[in-house]
C-alpha cells in the first residue's frame, strides 16, 4: 500500500491518494481508511475523533493511518483472525 499526502491547490484540504483512489475530504479518508485497514466503517466515536483532529490541524491524515496500523485490529485483519 502506497500512502502519499498532497496539497491541491484548488482546495483547502490535504488530499490522499491510497493505491492511486484519491479522497477529496477528511471524511471519506477517514471511512476508507477504515475499510482498507481494518475491513470496516468507523464506529461514530472514532469517526468523530479522528474528524474532529484533522479538521483542528492538530493532526495530517497519515497519522489516522499510522494509528489504525499500529491498532490490535488491524493486526488481526492482517493476521486473518
């Protein structure tokens, strides 16, 4: 999986390019993550979190990312469990 964050200039968000599909919004980044990494639609908790730290600039989207990979569930997807 290739991960690559980039700036449009038509736009004010960081957009993400996963295996060449590119999001235009934080929010299908966040649900696409979640699907590509760990088989499933965010929960509303996580989903919100993870939007509401984008949103803040308190985080970039690879750090979504990182998280879920170092997550005990991405890890049993992984593993096929």
């Amino acid at each position: 999986m290739s991960f690559v964050l980039k700036t449009n200039e038509n736009a004010p968000i960081f957009l993400a390019s996963i295996d060449g599909t590119v999001m235009a919004s934080y929010e299908n980044s966040i649900i696409y993550l979640y699907n590509t990494l760990v088989g499933r639609d965010p929960d509303q908790a996580g989903f919100d979190y993870w939007l509401d730290q984008l949103d803040s600039g308190s985080i970039e989207l690879g750090s979504v990312a990182e998280a879920l990979i170092s997550s005990p569930e991405y890890s049993n997807v992984k593993e096929g469990i």
